[in-house]
C-alpha cells in the first residue's frame, strides 16, 4: 500500500491482529489497523469519546515484540463506523512519546511491507 503523500510520517498497516489495552482499565480496546511514529487506526470493539485522550498499551510486530510492549498517549481525533457490526475505525494521534517509543516506531514504520 502506498502512503498518502500529506501524511506527515510513513504508515505501515499491521500484520496479523495486535491487541490494544487500555492501561487505566486493562481491558482491551480493539486492535491496530496501521501504524506511524505520529499515530494508528484504532479498530475498535466499541466508539470511544471524541477528542478524548487515552493511555494504551500493544506489542509492536517487530523483533522485540512482547519483551518490551509499548505505551502510549494518544488523542481521539476521529472515527467512524466500520463495515463490522460493532466496531469502529478511530484514528488516533500519539501525544508525548517516550525517545525509545519513538524510535521503535520510526524503525518499524520505515520497514517495507511484506
């Protein structure tokens, strides 16, 4: 897939299903749909509150993976409903991340897709 060229960092979609938890309820959320250092597309179980701001946590599909998962701020900043009977597409932008975080995903997101 290529990458819309007004992005502001390359997207990568996600392969196989990564579940996303929320960390203040540990309880997943959905699972990711793509991924860059700025932002993912939440799939969602549920909608989420617009504009609202969350913390969550995934295993990044890269040779760390489980040994060191990720956590996140993020922003809600719009969703719709997905073709799936109760899901939601969210697309999320990540506040404050950590300089390991944000290079992790800069690695993975520049990975070419297989």
């Amino acid at each position: 897939m290529a990458d819309d060229p007004r992005r502001r960092q390359p997207r990568r979609a996600v392969p196989g299903r990564v579940d996303v938890v929320d960390t203040i309820l540990e309880e997943s959320v959905g699972h990711l749909g793509n991924l860059s250092v700025g932002g993912m597309l939440l799939i969602a179980h549920r909608p989420l509150p617009d504009d609202a701001l969350f913390q969550f946590r995934f295993n990044l599909p890269d040779a760390i993976g489980a040994g060191q998962p990720l956590e996140v701020g993020a922003h809600v900043l719009w969703q719709d409903r997905a073709g799936a009977t109760g899901q939601s597409w969210i697309g999320l932008r990540f506040l404050g991340l950590s300089p390991d975080a944000t290079q992790r995903l800069r690695a993975w997101a520049a990975q070419p897709e297989s």
